[in-house]
C-alpha cells in the first residue's frame, strides 16, 4: 500500500490513470480505497489522479498535539506532490475542506499550481457557516456519528436523490463513513474548516481558476463561494441552479463533467 512520510506522519495515498499530473480532495472523507469511482466520469482516461486520505481518516496517521489547520493540510498536501515529483498540477477542490486546501495550495505555491477548480468551498467562515459546522461537531459528539451521517445527509442532496437513495446513503456504508468511531479525527477537520480565512490572500492566485457555485447548496451556498469568484483576478464564474452540496444523480454528474473537462482542457 502506498504510504509516504510526510511531514511527521505517514500518509496514505492512490494514483489513478496516466497524462498530467491532478490533484482531487474533497469534504470530511476520502476517494481512496475503492472512492475512486466517485471521481468524475473521464478523470483518470486524461489525467495521473492523486487521492489521499486527509490525517485520522483511512490509513493517514495523525498527531493529535498539532494545530489543525488548512495551512497544515495544504503542506502535507505539497509534500505528498513533492515527494511524487509533480511541478505543475491541476488542483480540483469539490466540497468543503478540499476546496479550501486547493485555495490554499495556489496561494502559498502559485509555481505548482498549473489551475484551481473549487466548489463547495468559502474564502471566509460567516457566523451562519460557523454554526452550521459546528452543529455537526456537537451532533457527532453527542448524538453520534449516526445522527451527524443523517444530519449532514439531509443537507447535502436534494430531495429527490436522498428519496431514491435513502438506504446507501445512511448506515455503515453511507456517507462520511470515514468518520464513524473517529469524532476526535471529525472535531480536528472541523477546526481546520471554521479557522480558514483568505479573503485577503485571494489576489495572488495566478492559475486559471473555475468557481462552480451550487445554487441549492444548503451549506456551502453561492453566499460564500460568489466572494472566491470575485477575489481571484479573471476567475471563471459558473453557476449550477438545481445542484446541491454533492453533485448527485447522473444528469448532474453529466453537466457537472461537461463544465470541468473542457475547462481543464484549455489550462
């Protein structure tokens, strides 16, 4: 199994397909260990696809005495890169903390960073963010794992999908599965997430960049990812009105595919 050292701990991680090099990180899980297949439809036929598990999910080790921040994530992310020998990668950040990592990496090393997709993601955490994320620490905490799965579920799709699919998104199966037994993995993500600003850092990102806002995202909604759009200088800006916080079902995954391969195409 491929384990690197990096930064002080070991951390797990999958390379998909063969062509250039392209970082995927989405939200509080992993697209290791078989997730793969959630990965968009024709990413690996173009791209060498790196996946990790983030530290305290899947087989990345963790240690528990260091802050836990998306600076801490983005340097591991960069030493993962560096220790495959990558110098210009495509980074796609779908989903939360992913995305904010993303921002992060073309922040700190514009030389690696070839573009930047984010969704799902914010430049700054506003009060109404904050409590929602951490009402999912204190479900998680005191409810259990469960009652955060069904919580964060009910939030992240539409109506419709959740009603067709209500029995493999639930249980040990089910979403954010990564996270069952690990609420001290959970609480840590959650830091990282509610202590990220780059409002005023958004300026020096020099890739192509594309911001795909979800119009019925309950969570991470165009509230908080038009201001990424508008803080990156010649940002692409493409709105998705009926998509929620995961993009779900198969006309959506067809759109969703149509908007990020071209764009990656031309970068």
């Amino acid at each position: 199994m491929p384990i690197a050292r990096i930064n002080d701990h070991d951390m797990y991680y999958e390379v998909h397909g063969s062509g250039d090099p392209l970082l995927v990180m989405g939200g509080w899980g992993t697209y290791c260990h078989g997730g793969e297949r959630n990965l968009a439809r024709g990413l690996t036929e173009r791209y060498s696809v790196v996946i990790f598990d983030y530290r305290g999910i899947g087989e990345s080790g963790d240690d528990p005495s260091v802050p836990a921040t998306i600076q801490m994530h983005a340097a591991d992310a960069i030493g993962l890169l560096t220790h495959l020998g990558y110098q210009r990668v495509h980074l796609v950040g779908l989903v939360g903390i992913g995305a904010c990592i993303c921002q992060e990496i073309a922040i700190t090393r514009p030389d690696l960073a070839r573009s930047l997709v984010n969704m799902g993601a914010w430049c700054h955490v506003d009060a109404f963010l904050r409590d929602q994320l951490e009402m999912f620490r204190w479900l998680h905490r005191d409810a259990g794992f469960f009652a955060f799965q069904k919580a964060v579920t009910l939030m992240s799709f539409d109506a419709d999908f959740y009603n067709e699919n209500k029995q493999r998104l639930l249980g040990e199966n089910g979403g954010w599965k990564e996270l069952n037994g690990r609420y001290a993995t959970h609480s840590r993500l959650i830091d990282a997430c509610v202590s990220y600003d780059s409002r005023e850092r958004l300026a020096a990102i020099q890739c192509p960049c594309l911001i795909i806002h979800a119009g019925q995202d309950q969570v991470t909604s165009p509230r908080v990812t038009l201001p990424i759009e508008r803080g990156i200088p010649n940002a692409i800006g493409v709105m998705m009105h009926d998509v929620a916080h995961v993009v779900a079902g198969k006309d959506q995954k067809r759109r969703f595919c149509e908007i990020l391969l071209p764009f990656l195409a031309a970068s």
